[in-house]
C-alpha cells in the first residue's frame, strides 16, 4: 500500500516539476526574446526572434519554402545539407559587408591551411572591390603569380562562369582543388582587354617571414603574410639578423602582396621597434575605441631609418604595421597606395567543420585615421611598369635600397 502511494506521489512530483520547468524555461526564453511554437502534421519546430531590430521576424516563409522545394523540385532528393549552407550563406550575404561570410568546412579548411602556409591551389588571396571578385594580391612562389596575376586583377570567370554576384567563399571553393589540377580563369589586367589563363593548382608551401643582407648596413625583410605561424619566424629572423648583421644602419621591410591575416602578429611585429606606444586602435560598435600598445622590449628600437615597401596587394595587418611604423617611428612608405581594408573580423569554427567570420570592429591608424577602402598613401610613390616586370626590374626596392645608403 505505502508502495502505491509512494509510485503516486512520485508520478505527481514527476508532472509538476515538469509543468515548472515548462514554465520557466518558457519565461527565460521569452524574456531572451524566443519563442518556440511546436506545430503537428508535420512536425515542425519554429523559432521567432523577437527583436533582431525592432521587428519581429517569423520563420514560416523559410519552412515553407524549405518543405516546398522537398516536396516539388524536379530533381530529388535534395540536398539538405547543401541547402542548409546555402541558407546560411545567403543570410551572411545579405549584410552587404565582403568581410563577413560563412566558409562551408572544405572551404574553412583551406581558408586556415592558407594562413599557416601550406594549401593546394593557386596560391592568391581573392576579395571585392566595388562588388568586382579581384586578386588582393598573389603568394610569393605560387602558381598565380607565376602565371602573371598581379594585386588588383579582376576575376572576370572561372571555368567560363561569369563571376558577377558570386561571392568570395563561392569563388575560393570554386578555385581551390588539388595539386596537379588545372583551373580556368579570365583575368583583366586595369581597363585591358580580359585575358584567358590556364594554371596549374600546385602544394603552396610559403614561409611567411625572410631576410637578406643587402649590404652597407642594410638588411631587407619580406612578410608575405600574418599567419599562425609569422610570430615564431619572426622571431627566427630577427635573432639571425642579430647575430649575424655586422652593422644595421637600415631597415627594408617588404609587405607588398601581403593580404594580412592575424591582427596579433601585426602588433607583435610593431613591437620589435617601438615600446609604451599605441599600435593601433580598435573602434567598436559602440564608439570606443580600444588601444593596443607595444609592451615588449624589440631588437630594433635604435635602428636610424626604416623604410616600408607597400602595394595594391598590402591590406589588413600589413596596412597595421605600415602605418605603426611610419606614426611612431617615422617610417618611409615607398611603393604605391594599399588596398584599405579597416576592418577587423572575429572567425568561428563550428562542430562540422565549417566557419564564419564576423565583422566586429574597425582599426584605425595611431593617429586615429581610418583607411578603410582609401588605403595608406606612400611617402614615396614609385610604380613598377609593365617593362620594369618584363625585365625583373624592382624599382620600388631599388628606391629604397638608395635612400638606405644616405644612413
């Protein structure tokens, strides 16, 4: 008997702890600003966010064109997953800003391989400009820039595809594939006829930091981007330079064709010359703007000159350093105007392997300018033509390698 009433109360403790839960969670979540209606025959799940700017936005159209096009497109079975990335895709898109988009996992896979310098394409950096699919700059080494493309190249087609409306993370997945592999691709070079390139895919093996004695006191220093890696060999090179430098009366730093990468490292690079200054800022949605100062104790504090090469192709952290060096420590910028990208992006990686990145701030200059889509100008404008490239001629590091010798 007490058996049976216990198994009662404990079937009615069961039911109201479940009603309370019910409740509560049902007032978190609209406190949260979610509602979930649960609807039969079909089952379907629906979410409505009740604030996403003031409006209230319900989900029925999707589910209904999601089960329409399940239900009476011509060639099923569908793909769900392919639609699901598509949606997502779509949704990114739709914010009109090149710098957020979701990487679908092959995508987010190659996206980071890139950054730590191992990758199986064509070796290039890829972005929009003026709603134009163009290279931001091609990878030392790399099959693109062997095959001629230069910082600033329109991507007219891809495999005969016309590239108008696609977007980056569609054009890199469409580009990338395996080492061996050819690829199509219609470049236009300025207001140059479009011209038809076929390029191998090659293994892109790139170290992101080098260096060479050039001479008289001169040491010349290539970053060809900021990756996972860039902090380590930084650090690599500037112990050599230390050691082996007879005497340092110049600094060459080269991030033409950089397309950046990793804030951080920009910072850190910054770091090796200067000490207690602002490096850059970070300005956020709402207004403040954060300071990000060099706290390490660098080799290259007491260097006499510093000379900075920049291109179309420098964007993101390469623009970063380029104008920490010239605030804080007067830096020459030689070469032509940077690509004037000011924005900074947070990157997520989800379960399945695919990411997004998010545009949550902007970066502005140490002395608070911002360069988005305006670029940095050079101190010293000196373009390389196209008779310059034919004969392997470097007028911008011959430039500089001059005005070193007066130190």
């Amino acid at each position: 008997m007490k058996t049976l009433k216990f198994q009662k109360f404990q079937r009615l403790l069961v039911t109201f702890l479940v009603a309370v839960g019910f409740f509560y969670g049902g007032y978190y979540m609209g406190k949260r600003g979610f509602i979930f209606e649960v609807r039969k025959n079909p089952p379907k799940v629906e979410v409505i966010n009740q604030y996403p700017a003031d409006k209230e936005i319900d989900f029925s159209l999707f589910w209904n064109v999601w089960d329409l096009l399940n239900s009476s497109y011509l060639e099923r079975p569908v793909d769900p997953q392919k639609m699901l990335y598509g949606a997502i895709s779509g949704m990114v898109d739709s914010l009109g800003d090149p710098y957020t988009s979701f990487l679908t996992p092959d995508v987010n896979k190659s996206f980071g391989d890139a950054l730590g310098g191992k990758y199986e394409g064509i070796g290039a950096e890829l972005g929009l400009k003026d709603n134009q699919l163009i290279i931001v700059s091609p990878f030392d080494g790399s099959p693109a820039k062997s095959a001629g493309i230069k910082p600033g190249d329109k991507i007219v087609k891809i495999e005969g595809e016309s590239t108008f409306g696609m977007s980056v993370s569609e054009a890199v997945a469409k580009i990338r594939g395996s080492a061996g592999t050819k690829i199509g691709l219609t470049i236009q070079t300025n207001d140059e006829e479009p011209r038809d390139l076929i390029i191998t895919r090659g293994l892109i093996t790139v170290a992101s930091v080098s260096w060479e004695d050039k001479g008289d006191g001169t040491i010349y220093i290539r970053i060809s981007r900021f990756g996972s890696e860039t902090n380590e060999e930084w650090d690599r090179v500037a112990s050599e330079i230390n050691v082996k430098a007879k005497e340092l009366d110049a600094l060459v730093i080269d991030v033409r064709g950089n397309p950046g990468g990793y804030l951080q490292s920009a910072v850190y690079i910054a770091e090796e010359f200067f000490r207690g200054k602002v490096v850059v800022y970070e300005e956020e949605a709402t207004g403040e703007q954060i300071p990000l100062e060099a706290t390490r104790v660098g080799m290259f504090g007491d260097v006499p000159a510093v000379f900075v090469l920049i291109d179309e192709g420098s964007a993101s952290a390469s623009e970063i350093l380029a104008a920490a060096l010239r605030d804080n420590v007067g830096a020459k910028l030689i070469g032509m105007k940077s690509f004037g990208k000011g924005t900074i992006q947070d990157a997520k990686d989800f379960e399945d392997g695919s990411g997004i990145h998010i545009t949550i701030a902007k970066w502005l200059t140490p002395n608070k300018v911002w360069i988005h889509k305006k670029g940095l100008e050079p101190d010293i404008k000196v373009e390389i033509t196209n008779e310059d490239s034919m004969a392997r001629k470097d007028t911008q590091l011959d430039k500089a390698l001059d005005l070193a010798k007066q130190y």
